[in-house]
C-alpha cells in the first residue's frame, strides 16, 4: 500500500504522528510504502520511506550491517556494494539470520548513504 503524506496537519518539527494520523494511515499489517511532500523555501522535498506494521507480540530483531554482519565496517561495506558475490561477510551469518527470521522480523540498521539502498539490500 503506497501512503502520500503532506504538511498539512502535522506540527512543526514533530517526530511522531498521534494516534489519529496513524490510524488516518490506514496501515496494512507489514510493510508500507510511504512518501512525505513539503516544500520548504520554496523547495519540493520529497522523502520515500517504508513503515511495517506488526503484530504487539511479534518478535523483532535489529541487526546492524556493517562489523556486524560483515566482518569490518569499511572492507564489508566496500565489497558488500563492488563485488557481485561479497566476500567480507561473517562465515555463517546468512545461516543464523535465516533462522532467526523464520521465528521474528529482522530489521537491519545502516548509516550506508541512502544511494546505495538497493545494493544493500541486494547483498542482504
């Protein structure tokens, strides 16, 4: 489900929605693709994000990237988006990560710039 927030209707820097501008949302349970418009001197800005909705007694997991599962912060971040079949990953963690998603949602954690979202993902 796509979302289109505004600027209408949210405060001035909040960080949070209330209750009323989630369930505006009309969120479906797992993941939803959102995109917030505003323009600010004299800019449209525009910002895509994903919003998952799970269950209150759902597992989660948050795992980061880079040191984490690869073994080096700059080598696994480098080789993880260069080469086609990264090499800088921890033996096994692909392994573990997919048994731990088979009993909670895994959420993983980067400072990697947004660019290279999709060659994140696609190492993932």
């Amino acid at each position: 489900k796509n979302l289109l927030l505004s600027q209408a209707g949210y405060e001035e820097n909040a960080n949070l929605p209330s209750d009323k501008e989630l369930a505006a949302m009309q969120l479906c349970p797992g993941r939803n693709s959102i995109r917030f418009e505003t323009i600010r001197r004299g800019k449209h800005l525009i910002a895509e994000a994903r919003i998952f909705l799970w269950k209150q007694n759902d597992g989660i997991v948050i795992c980061d990237i880079d040191g984490t599962v690869t073994r080096t912060d700059i080598r696994g971040f480098v080789d993880s988006v260069v080469n086609e079949t990264p090499t800088n990953a921890h033996a096994g963690v692909c392994d573990f990560l997919d048994q731990v998603a088979s009993r909670a949602h895994v959420l993983y954690l980067t400072s990697r710039p947004l660019v290279l979202a999709d060659a994140t993902r696609f190492f993932l």
